[in-house]
C-alpha cells in the first residue's frame, strides 16, 4: 500500500507513477490511520517537505498508523531541493513502532513553497525532464526490495524551522486567506483541503456563501492552487492565474480523497 499527502499533486503524482510500477495500491494518509494495513507487505509513504520537515498532518497521522512490522517500509521524498529532517522526523516515529525504514529517496519536483509564493512554480516543470527517470529507478529499486538511503541532508535548517519561536514568527505571515471580495462561494477550496480545515458560510451582510479557513492549516496550498478564480491569497498578495500550479498529471477529483 502506498501512502500518499499532497498539496499541488506532485506527491500523489509521484505516488501514482509508483503504484503503476510497483503494482501496488494507493491510500490518503487520511484513510490509513483507519484501515487494517497489518496485513500489507510493503507500506510506501510519499509525503513533500515543507520547511525542512514533514507536514505536520503527517507527523500527526503517522503517530497513529497501525503498521506491520515485518513489511518493507520505504519513503518517497519529493521536495523543491532539501529535505532536511523530512525523513527523518517521520523514520523516528516508525522506529518507535518497531518499523524500520528500509529505504528512503527524495525527488525534486516543482517547488510551490509559501515562502517563494509569486514566482511561477509552472516555470520549473524542467524538473519533470531532468529528473526524468529517477521514479522509474525508485520503483525498480522498490521491486528488488533494495535497502538505501538517498535523500541528502540539512538537518540544522530542519531544526531551526521546526523551533516553536520560529513557527510562531514566520508560519502566521505565510497563511493562506481567503479575499471575500473574489470569492463566489463555490467550494473548491474546502473539498481539496485534506485536513477539512474550510467551511463554507452564509455572509452576513448578503446571504452570499463564503470560504472561511479554520485554525488546522496545515500550509498544503491546495486552497490557494485550485480556486478557480485565484481567491486565497497569501500574504495579501493578490492570487493570478500564473502563481497557480499543480502536478499535469493530477486533476482536482484526483486530489479529493473522500
Ligand atoms: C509550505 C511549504 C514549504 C516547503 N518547504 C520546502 C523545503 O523546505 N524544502 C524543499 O525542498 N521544498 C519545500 N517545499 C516545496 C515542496 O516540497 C514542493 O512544492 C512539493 O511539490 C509539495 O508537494 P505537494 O504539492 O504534493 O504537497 C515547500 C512547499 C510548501 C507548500
């Protein structure tokens, strides 16, 4: 089984491409905390980096994920350019399971950081042909039940984002919200978010339906690339059509894991 988180749908491309070579199945983090996984031989998790680290939805799921311990356990990395500790953090929470990571690899993809948010993410798709090859490798190396682990380091930038006096400072200002002005209430945002942190609500001024993130984001950018009319913002910087991406190969049902 393979176990998939994504924002822009490079994960669950990357993901996906695996499942087509290896032959296996593919499972939200989401819905894997409640499915009976004792019973799989091989667990694939395939999750992004975000600032140095795994998003925190994952840390979160993967403390509860009941695993095998005799499967082979490997991660899928895609990241901008570093990982940092986003390996790591989540093979100390399986080790604590007993579960050994076997191998672990990282992938660069598109980088649709917040922190970058305004450079045209579609401009990197180079990385789809440079890297050209790399899933294919992964998947072979996954079917030989190969141990290795290729995924780089800067384990200090790690730390130093994950330090709660950092969060506190950097993580509010890079939160996306939602302009009401350009919101037509039509909902996408809150079916693509994975962690079901949108409602919609009646304004109260006309009636009108209206997007509102509660407090459980967790910075994917699913809201702010798939609104069909560029309302999520970040920073207050306006939202143009070319500031959005998401993986070619996804389409927006593909991300809706319900
Ligand atoms: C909030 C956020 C933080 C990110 N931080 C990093 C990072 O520290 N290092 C990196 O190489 N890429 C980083 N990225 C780039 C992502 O790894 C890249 O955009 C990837 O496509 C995300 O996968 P997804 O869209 O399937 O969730 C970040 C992206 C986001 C949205």
């Amino acid at each position: 089984m393979i176990l998939w988180f994504s924002g822009t749908g490079n994960c669950l491309s990357v993901a996906q491409q695996l499942a087509d070579k290896t032959g296996d199945r593919l499972m939200s983090f989401y819905d894997a905390v409640n499915a009976d996984l004792t019973q799989e031989n091989v667990i694939g998790m395939v999750y992004p980096t975000y600032y140095f680290n795994p998003p925190k939805a994952v840390l979160t799921l993967a403390k509860q994920l009941t695993l095998p311990k005799d499967a082979y356990v490997y991660i899928v990395i895609p990241c901008g350019a570093q990982t940092g500790n986003a390996v790591w953090a989540v093979r100390q929470i399986l080790k604590k399971k007993g579960i050994n990571v076997a191998y672990c690899h990282k992938v660069r993809v598109p980088d649709c950081s917040a922190i970058g948010f305004g450079r045209n993410p579609n401009s990197q798709v180079w990385k789809f042909e440079r890297f050209r090859g790399r899933v294919e490798k992964i998947a072979a190396d996954i079917n030989a039940r190969r141990r290795a682990s290729h995924y780089g380091n800067w384990g200090l930038a790690g730390w130093l984002c994950a330090l709660p006096a950092v969060e506190k400072r950097t993580l509010p200002a890079l939160q996306p919200a939602v302009n009401d002005g350009k919101c037509t209430g039509c909902g996408t945002c809150a079916r693509v978010c994975p962690q079901e942190n949108i409602s919609m609500l009646h304004a109260a001024k006309d009636g009108q339906q209206t997007a509102v993130i509660g407090d459980s984001c967790v910075q994917c950018l699913a809201c702010v690339h798939f609104c069909p009319h560029q309302a999520v913002e970040i920073a207050r910087k306006a939202t143009l059509r070319q500031h959005q991406y998401h993986n070619p190969a996804v389409r927006l049902k593909d991300m809706l894991r319900r």
